[in-house]
C-alpha cells in the first residue's frame, strides 16, 4: 500500500447561506479522499443536497456550526452547484453526486489499495452492496461492514463501533445512515475514528440495486427530487416542498442582501463537543 506523510489540505470553501460548501469535482475530491487515507491523517466530507444545505443554514447555531466543521461539502444536488457558480463564479462543470463518487471512490481505492468500511442501511441493503461493489471491483478490500440498528445506539454500542471500525484497518469509511443522522455520526467521531468519513447518503439503496436513480436527464436538470418525490410521495412531499422553497428564498435573499461567511466558532465546536453523541 502506497503511503505519504503531508498534511493534505482540503479545497477551498465558498459561503452559501452562511454555510462553507466546497468547490470542488469528482477527481478533485477522490484524489484528496485517497490522500488523505493512506496518510492516516482522517477527515470527514459530505455529500450536500439541497436538503443538507437548507438545514445546516436554518440552524447556524448547532447543525450548522457542525456542518462548517467538515473537511469538505462537496455540491452533491444542482442547484447547490448552480449557486456556487452564480455567486462564486466556481465554474463547475457537474456537481458531485453521492452515488457517482462512492463508485469512483471505490474504484481509487482498489487500484490503490485502500481499504473500506461500510456502515448503514439494513443487514440485506449492506450484504447486496458489499456483492456488487466486489462484483464491479474484484480488487476492493472491505474490511468490514454493518448496519446499526435504527434506534440510538447506547454508549457501550457507540463506543464498540468506533472500536470495530478502526480495529478493522479501514482508510475509508462509507457512512449510509440517511441526513442529517450521518452527519451527526461523523462529526462526533471526528476525532475518534482513524479513517476518512465520507456521507454518502441514499449511494448505499442505489447501488445495492433496491431503489431506482433518477434518470440522467432529470439529475441534469436538477430534477432528481421530483423523481424521488413521485417515488416516495408520502415520506417525502413534506422534506421537498419546505427545503425547495427555503432554497428559493435565501438564494434571493442572497442575491439582493448578500451574506458573510460564518465560521466555526471555536468555543461553540468545544461546546458541541461536549454534548455526548446522541443519534437524531
């Protein structure tokens, strides 16, 4: 296994909303992921909807004030990449789609032999992906893999997990627990567990072959919610409709008011910190 010993720095950050989401592409991030990773220098990177976005800016304060924590916010729904060019004239060619960059992930890390660790969904959801993913890559080392259960881990389970994961020897850890509870999950072990944390998302339902992507054109258009919704009408009209429309607003109001960067407070992390981990 390859190894480098410098301290890789993230891309930079442009602020939406109040919130640092980086400027960033697919090969970009893969490489510093990589990087990162068999340095053994960790970090901690998600994959940005709007849905993220909106709820990191609507609560600057705490989620928020996490969120501006992470190494990386990559743009992972359109019109947060149409926002970043429009305000930051960040030039992005694409956005950088969950599903998309854990198989391109994936990819960097057999050829590189990085190994990975799988943690989310359900037992049937995490066996089906670990197939696949082994199937598209006959090189990939996953080191290990589980689905915690949906309740709130207790402490000894909490602390049992992040002993597994490391125990594991994993460079990369694939967190598919839903927004913004692994977001949660990443922040709070920031600092505890070894390997890069990477919050994928729905990448694990998706690749595991038990829910449909939208198709390209819609992705390209910056339709996928409308496809999910008509998927899973019930569970999701509520979370698009308030998130879409907040979206429209402060982008307005980002447009004719404008915005300062709001970084992490120090003091406020240190008191994050201190709040023991409890899953939303």
């Amino acid at each position: 296994m390859e190894s480098i010993g410098v301290f890789i720095q993230p891309p930079r950050k442009c602020d939406l909303f109040g919130i640092g989401v980086t400027a960033t592409n697919y090969d970009e991030l893969v490489d510093w992921c990589v990087e990162r990773a068999l340095a053994d220098e960790g970090g901690i990177v998600d994959l940005t909807p709007v849905h993220g976005l909106m709820l990191a800016a609507r609560n600057p304060g705490d989620y928020g004030a996490k969120m501006n924590a992470f190494d990386v916010l990559a743009p992972d729904g359109q019109p947060v990449r149409w926002a970043l060019n429009f305000f930051h004239k960040s030039n992005l060619a694409d956005r950088v789609y969950g599903p998309e960059f854990t198989l391109r992930c994936c990819d960097a890390a057999a050829r590189r032999g990085v190994p990975i660790y799988l943690y989310g969904s359900s037992p049937a959801v995490i066996e089906k992906l670990s197939h696949n993913l082994l199937e598209r890559f006959p090189d990939l080392k996953i080191a290990g893999q589980e689905s915690p259960p949906y309740r709130a881990l207790t402490p000894e389970e909490n602390a049992a997990a992040i002993d597994r994961i490391n125990a594991s020897g994993a460079k990369l850890l694939f967190l598919g627990i839903g927004c913004p509870k692994q977001e949660e999950f990443a922040f709070a072990h920031r600092k505890s567990i070894k390997a890069v944390q990477l919050c994928v998302g729905a990448a694990f339902d998706f690749h595991a072959g038990v829910k449909r992507m939208a198709p390209k054109w819609m992705q390209k258009r910056g339709l996928e919610w409308l496809y999910r919704l008509l998927s899973e009408p019930r569970r999701l009209w509520k979370r698009y409709f308030m998130t879409n429309t907040l979206f429209i607003l402060y982008f307005l109001r980002e447009w004719f008011v404008g915005s300062r960067p709001v970084p992490p407070s120090r003091a406020r992390i240190d008191e994050l910190d201190a709040v023991p981990f409890n899953e939303p």
